[in-house]
C-alpha cells in the first residue's frame, strides 16, 4: 500500500503539477489540489478501463 501512495503521490507532483503551485492562499492552494486530484481520478479511470486502447 505504501509504495501505491508513494507512485501516486510522485504522479501528482510531476506529472500533474502539484508542485508548481506558488500561490499564497488558502483558496488558490485549495483550487490547484481539486483540479489536479480531479485530473489524476480521470487518468487512473482511463487507465484501468478495459476499453481504451493505448497507443503503442
């Protein structure tokens, strides 16, 4: 379960952008978490869809 945490989190960090944020407050900060957490829910849900054909 950790090293699940520990992925997701390096994921939300460099590949979304978590860490460019360098506002100062409380309402941007909270604005950049929900769009990046909301972009990481839709990658994971096209990632595990049976469906979705990725490219090679």
């Amino acid at each position: 379960m950790r090293w699940r945490i520990e992925h997701d989190y390096r994921e939300l960090k460099h590949g979304l952008g978590l860490d460019h944020f360098e506002g100062r407050t409380w309402r941007g900060w909270h604005h950049r978490v929900t769009l990046v957490t909301a972009a990481q829910a839709f990658l994971t849900r096209r990632r595990l869809d049976p469906r979705v054909r990725t490219p090679v």
